[in-house]
C-alpha cells in the first residue's frame, strides 16, 4: 500500500503577488505493512515463483537458487506497479 499526498509550494512576494507555485506529489511507501515476498523466503532452497504485474498484466516466473532473493526485474524496474508473488508447488 502507498499513499500519496499533495503538497502545494506558493511563493508570494510583498505585495501578495503569486511569484510560483509548485505542486508536489509525494509518495510515501508505508514501511513494514508487507511481509516477506515468496522470493525471500526459503532463500536456502530452490523455489519457482510466479510473478503477475496487477498494473500492466505482465507475468512471469522466477526460478531462483540457493540464497537468491531478488525481486522481479520488473518490480525493481517499475516499483510504483502492483505486482503480485505467489509460490508455485
Ligand atoms: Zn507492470
């Protein structure tokens, strides 16, 4: 979960004339509201993860080694995406 928020920068000079305003969007990534991904888990086994983007419906299966945990390239490429972890058995 992210929530964004709008924070909006005037600059007014001494007669109250806008001089600029600048719109900022931020987006705060809520820490620890998630917990392990499938791709961290086991990193001491070989597993199979699949992987479904929720935003742009791509999908893919990761086949990780012994101690690997990395995420989904297009996760780390994309991190504003949805993407889904599962484990295949
Ligand atoms: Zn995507």
């Amino acid at each position: 979960m992210s929530s964004v928020e709008w924070q909006i920068d005037v600059d007014i000079d001494a007669d109250g004339n806008v001089l600029s305003a600048v719109v900022e969007e931020r987006r705060e990534l809520e820490v620890g509201d998630r917990g392990a991904e499938p791709y961290e888990c086991d990193t001491d086994e070989r597993r199979i993860i699949s992987a479904y983007c929720c935003t742009c419906e791509a999908e893919t299966t990761l086949y990780l080694e012994v101690g690997d945990s990395e995420p989904w390239e297009h996760d780390a490429a994309h991190p504003s995406h949805v993407i889904d972890y599962w484990r295949d058995t």
